[in-house]
C-alpha cells in the first residue's frame, strides 16, 4: 500500500533539515538523480549524516529559488 503524501504548500512545512526523499517530492525528481548531485557537491547545503544524505532547508530553499535546471 502507498503512503498518502501531504501537498506541501509552505517552505515553514519543510523540515529544517531535510532527507533525499523529501528533497525529490520538491523538485520532482528522482532519488539518484538527487544522490548523484550530492555526491558531486552539486547540491547546495547537502551533507551525509551516517549512511543518508541531508539537506539545509534554507541553502535548498535558495537552491529551488534559482535554476535547477543542468
């Protein structure tokens, strides 16, 4: 069964740090795609936290407000 997904409609609604799948709800893209920008430090505020990538909401924000486009 899949797990009902709340529309997030404000960045206050968005965990002050964010994991990888939070990040691809927002940007509508996939979990590798989001993995490998990491990795490459191509994903502002992005950091691993033990075996899982997190992400700075605000440095994200920024991120989302300006090109995300490759």
């Amino acid at each position: 069964m899949k797990k009902h997904l709340k529309i997030v409609t404000s960045w206050d609604e968005v965990p002050v740090v964010l994991d990888l799948p939070w990040a691809c709800r927002i940007l509508g893209k996939s979990y590798e795609s989001l993995k490998k920008r990491a990795q490459d430090g191509k994903l502002p505020g992005a950091f691993k936290d033990g075996m899982e990538w997190r992400i700075n909401r605000e440095k994200f924000r920024a991120y989302c407000e300006g090109d995300t486009n490759d």
